[in-house]
C-alpha cells in the first residue's frame, strides 16, 4: 500500500500543462485576435459613414499563467475487509490567468500614414500578390488619366454625384486582360513603374478599350505609371491614388443605413443634378457592402453592432469579403511600422 500512495503522489507532482495548454489555447488566442481586429476595421468604417471619429486599439500584449493545483486525499477505516482499510483521491485543478495590453494607436507619424496615397511600389507589390486588378484599382486609385472613381468619396460623403461609369469600364478590361495573362504591373529597366498589356488577337476589344479610354498609344505595349493629375503624354498613365483613410471613407459608401437615420439627417445623403439620391451601391459596383439588421445576422463574416444596429458583412458575400481582405492587407502595410503611443491599458482577466 506503500507502495500505491507513492505512485499516486509521483503522477500528481509530475503533471506538464505547458504543452497541452499550446495546443488548446494558442488556436483560441489566434482566431479571438482575427476576429477582433477584422470587427474593429469594420467598426471604422461604419462609424465614417456616420462622420464619426475612427479609433483604433491595438492588443500590445498578451500573457498568461498557467497553474495546476493537485490535491491528494486519504482515508482509512477499520474493519474485517482487507481491501477497504485505505481510500485515496486525487484531484487536480487547471487554472489560466491572462492579461491583456490594449494601446491607443495615435500620434503625428500614424495619422501621417493614414493620409498618405498608397504609393506605386505598394500598387505593384499588392497586384503581383494576386489581388484582382479592378478590385485593386477601384480601392485604391480614385482617378487615372482623368476618368474619374467617385474621387468626392474618398472624403466625408460629397453633396453631388460622382463620375465612375468610365473608370469602372477601364478596371473591368484591365481584369479581363489579367485574367488572360495578358497584363503586367512591374518596375521596367529605368526603374519605373510600368502596366504592359501584350497583343492578344483574341483580345483585342479590352487592350483596345483600355488604350482609348485613357488616351494612349495604340502601338505601344508598355507605359509609365506616374502619380499625377496629367500624364502630359500618351505613353504614360497618370494615377491619383487614395489613402489609406481615403480609402475606408469610399467604402464606408457601401454601408447600409436605416431609412430612419437618412430621415433624421444622421447620415449625408448625395444627390445628383436632377434631385435623384446617389445609388452608392452602383458605385462601389459589387466591390463592397455591409448589411445592417435590428438582429444579430445569423451567418456573418464579420459584425459589430454600433449605434443599436446590427452592421455585418454576409459569409457568402465573396466580393466584399475580397475587398475587406485586401484592405486589412494595406492597413497593415501603411501603418505597421508605425510604433504605438498613448496610454498602455493593461487588463487581468477572470478572477
């Protein structure tokens, strides 16, 4: 019996929890963090069509303690079977204490970034990842050579209607020549940034589209890409390219709101010439669009509920989950070497 109570007192000392907790918890931590940060993202972009301020908290860090408490108990009576002189039990209790650092991402060099244009290496490095170019070029170009992406939008929303039927025309050829290998987005030999459309004869009529609309040289295969208002010559594609900001205040465009706040004057409506409301969802053209409900949606990518609603993105909504990928991509390319400032706020969880 001696014997027994050693090997009971052994196991109970001996218990490793580090390993088992990794497996079941570092999962749970992973998948808590994605949906966090994918909530807040969309929680900015619902509070810019409301005209609200936009914040952003960071999880700086998270840490954990893991205990296990083991107890070992006895008993022993007597009587005239041998077999019931001893009891032993043991118990053993798990315990996990995290704590959770949240920081305010704030400060001159962040706002910085959110307001800076995405640039032409950021342009090319994001298409030659594979993203689809109308996608692409409808989030983050709001002119090109003149055609005009609903530029009023990349701000609070305007009070006219915008121009976006040609610059949608343009993005959906250029994705027709992507989709047959036939468009490159590079850096040429001047270390210049440059779309080259190769001759197809079985595409012809979206090579020839493009060159028109934009006014370029039908015989050339390569041209510049400069960001500018003007590309001055017929060899070059002038881009005006939106910021990171700029970019969630257009898609903030394709965020439902209830009539009942469009009465009440707490969301902008635009209007086109003739007194006609602007159809934002045309404009963003399938490219994105969050659904508000009273209820929690019941299959949603991503939700939050904000001002008593319901905002979410819907699970089989494949373009706009596109879209929200890409721009949780540039979020993090534009402001991830940014360091945090402001106050760390540090919280123990559970008791």
């Amino acid at each position: 019996m001696v014997g027994a109570l050693a090997l009971v007192l052994a196991a109970s000392g001996c218990a490793v929890v580090g390993p088992a907790s990794i497996r079941s918890g570092r999962q749970a931590y992973n998948e808590a963090v994605q949906q966090t940060t994918d909530q807040e993202l969309l929680l900015n972009i619902v509070r810019l069509r409301y005209r609200d301020t936009p914040t952003f908290l960071q999880i700086s860090g998270i840490a954990t303690q893991m205990q296990l408490q083991s107890t070992l108990n006895g008993s022993t009576q007597l009587g005239e079977n041998p077999s019931n002189l001893f009891n032993l039990s043991n118990n053993n209790l798990y315990a996990e204490r995290p704590t959770i650092s949240y920081r305010p991402v704030v400060g001159q060099a962040f706002i910085q970034q959110l307001l800076e244009p995405v640039t032409n290496d950021k342009l090319t490095l994001l298409y030659n990842a594979g993203w689809p170019v109308d996608t692409l070029f409808s989030l983050v170009v709001q002119s090109v050579n003149g055609l005009e992406n609903a530029p009023g939008a990349s701000g609070p929303t305007p009070e006219l209607g915008p121009e976006f039927e040609q610059f949608q025309d343009v993005t959906h050829a250029l994705r027709d020549l992507q989709r047959a290998g036939l468009l490159n987005i590079g850096v040429g030999s001047n270390d210049v940034t440059q779309i080259r459309i190769a001759n197809d004869p079985q595409y012809q009529s979206p090579a020839v589209l493009v060159r028109r609309a934009l006014n370029l040289v039908q015989s050339e295969g390569s041209y510049q890409i400069d960001q500018a208002t003007d590309s001055g010559n017929r060899n070059t594609i002038a881009i005006v390219a939106r910021s990171l900001m700029s970019t969630m205040f257009f898609l903030s465009q394709g965020v439902d709101v209830p009539e009942s706040d469009l009465a009440d004057g707490r969301v902008f409506t635009a209007q086109y010439p003739d007194g006609q409301p602007v159809d934002w969802h045309a404009v963003t053209d399938g490219l994105f669009r969050v659904r508000t409900s009273y209820l929690p949606p019941s299959d949603p990518y991503v939700s939050v509920k904000y001002r008593g609603r319901w905002y979410a993105i819907v699970d089989n909504d494949l373009s706009s989950k596109t879209t929200f990928a890409l721009l949780s991509q540039l979020f993090a390319m534009q402001s991830g070497n940014v360091r945090s400032a402001g106050p760390v706020l540090t919280l123990p969880v559970g008791g």
